[in-house]
C-alpha cells in the first residue's frame, strides 16, 4: 500500500549544526500520527519541512506518491493548523474560511458547498458573520481548523493547535479533533509535547529526542513497552519509577538485586537472552499492588511522604531507601504521611533496561 507521506533520509542542518540526521518515516493513509517530544527535539521541524515552510539539506518528502521535495506549500495537496489561530482579525468567520479558496480562484458555488459543509461539521453555523474578536478561544481554533478543511485535501499537519487554550477548552477540541478524524478519514499528522494529547489521538506515536525517532508504536505499545530509558522516563504521569541494579543468573532463572531488592524475574518478558550486568528496572505506578505480602508479589517496603487524592484515584509516594517511588491506587485512600506499607510488583507488567539504556 502506498504511504500518503513519506519521508526518506531527512536531513536538516543549519551550518554545522544538524537538528535532523537520515530520518525516514512512513505514514499511512487515515492514519493519525502523533510527533511527541521536548522542546528542541525537531518535531515541528520535521513537519515544517513536510509542509514545505522548511529547507531540507537532502532526502525526500513524498506526499501522495509525489515527490514534493521542492515543491511549494501550495502545490503539496496537504492543510496546515498552526499554533497561533493566524485568523484575519478584520475578516469575518466565513471570509477567513474562504479566502484560500477565492485566491485559488475557485467558482463561487463551489466555495459557498466547501464553506457550508465545513461550517456544519465544526458547528461554525451561527458564527459565519461573526469577527475572530468576537470569538472565544475554542471558536477561533475550530475556525483555524475548518480554514484547512476547506481545501479538502488528503493531507492535515497541525503544529501543537491547543497548546494557546486552557485546560477544559484542550479537553473539548482534543474530543472534537478524534471525531473529526474518525468522520474525515483523511490521514493527519500532528505535532505536541503533551502526552495526553499523543497517547489519545494518536494510531501511533513516534517519540523524538535530538532529531531522532526514539520509538514509532501505538500509544497502548509505547506505554507498555517503551523501547529505551528516555521513552519511558517521558511517557507517563507520574513519571516510571526507576531502580538501579544489576541482572544474575539465580538457581536457573535471572533475577535482579538492586539496593537490598531480590526480584525474580522468571514472569519478566525478555526481548533476547537474559545477559548479566547492571540494569536499570522501571515500573509505573500502577504495576504496585498495595498488600504485596497478600499478593505474593516482590516487595519493596517504604514509608508514605505524600498523597495526592485525584478523585477517582490517587497517587502514594513513599520513600524507599534513597529515593521516592509512586504508587496508584483506586477508590478512597486511607494512607496517611508516615504509615509504613510493603507494595508488592507486578514484574510481568514491568521493564528491564540495559547499560546502554535500550529496553532488555
């Protein structure tokens, strides 16, 4: 099947500075993907460079089996969300909608359908002859938003669109935005460093640190599995807990030890052979039991420092010989600062990294 965009051995450089080294990705049509990561990490360079508003220095984008390398923003087939709405403050909604259309000199009849139709499915109906100030936040976004539909391509880049709205209004739109990927079909490509946003929207996630793809999955794989210290260390809130150790070989089976911990790893998925050496163990705040004892799970005993109540969950941090681990729990907690508890872990659900950071 052909990828409706293609990028093969991206390069990006500024003098000797390089933010981008042989990156190739491909992407297939309707899918959703999500480009995560820190600030600096080259994510919207690289979708810039899709979009064509960036030089590359070689390689090739391909959008629609086209090579479009060279070729105009215009002439990419693609539509492009920025962060800043970027509306014409003195234009109405429907005039904002519709002035790439009229510079595309497209029929009047035929701007006025794309318009409706837009308008309709972004619930811009009523707003039509309203101006960007008399919108609210969210309004304006879906108006930025339906600019880009109107042009009915295959193709939508949106470059961090809710990172300008609060809380509640990201919540609303990230809703809208699955929706409307779900009714269009078309295949869309965007870039945040809000987790929440990646994990859900995205069919998949490519992680980026440095310019480099860190990990490409579904976000139920990235999360479960993450492929290095970096993604798994990123992903998730609170953060992975992390225990530094080494893995030997016990009676027959690998265990790991690390600061008085002895933890079989007989239930632990390895992706190649068990190796000796240090090792690094991560596990989410989930993958803790409370009564490990009970559970006949590995214990790693502690005592309570804080507890965050978040309603229908709440997150224990304990202290744990030098350092402070997290735990999930569900339901009402009755944990108090100072109560000793002994969590048990789930070691299936857990991750191994090597020294040199890549997942074991």
């Amino acid at each position: 099947m052909q990828s409706a965009v293609s990028v093969k051995d991206l390069k990006i450089a500024y003098g000797d500075h390089t933010v981008i080294e042989k990156m190739s990705i491909d992407i297939a049509p309707r899918e959703f993907l999500v480009l995560l990561g820190p600030s600096g990490c080259g994510k919207s360079t690289l979708l810039n460079a899709i979009a064509g508003l960036q030089d590359i220095t070689s390689g090739e984008v391909w959008i629609s089996g086209k090579n479009v390398s060279w070729e105009e923003p215009k002439d990419r087939g693609i539509g492009m969300v920025f962060q800043s709405y970027a509306l014409y403050p003195r234009m109405s909604v429907r005039k904002n909608l519709s002035f790439g259309l009229r510079v595309a000199r497209l029929s009047k009849a035929e701007i006025e359908a794309r318009v409706a139709r837009t308008a309709a499915l972004l619930q811009l109906d009523k707003l039509l002859d309203r101006r960007p100030a008399e919108l609210s936040g969210g309004q304006r976004q879906r108006v930025a938003i339906g600019r880009a539909l109107v042009r009915e391509v295959d193709v939508f880049l949106f470059d961090e669109p809710l990172s300008n709205l609060d809380a509640k209004l990201r919540n609303e739109l990230r809703v809208e935005i699955k929706k409307l990927h779900q009714r269009l079909g078309n295949t869309m490509i965007y870039v945040t460093h809000d987790q929440v946003e990646a994990l859900t929207l995205a069919d998949r996630i490519a992680i980026m640190r440095d310019g480099v793809i860190q990990q490409l999955a579904s976000p139920a794989e990235i999360y479960r599995r993450p492929a290095n210290l970096f993604v798994a260390g990123f992903i998730g809130a609170p953060a992975m807990n992390f225990i530094e150790g080494r893995i030997e070989r016990g009676d027959g089976a690998p265990i790991f030890l690390g600061n008085g911990l002895t933890i079989d790893l007989s239930g632990y998925s390895f992706g190649a052979a068990a190796a000796e050496g240090p090792a690094t163990l991560g596990f989410r705040p989930e993958h803790l039991v409370l009564d490990g004892a009970a559970s006949g799970l590995p214990i790693i005993p502690g005592r309570v420092a804080v507890v965050e109540p978040m309603g229908s969950d709440a997150v224990v941090w304990f202290d744990w010989a030098d350092q402070s681990l997290s735990l999930r729990l569900m339901g009402d907690v009755t944990l108090e600062p100072g109560d000793t508890m002994a969590p048990g872990l789930d070691i299936a659900k857990a991750s191994l990294f090597g020294a040199d950071g890549s997942r074991l």
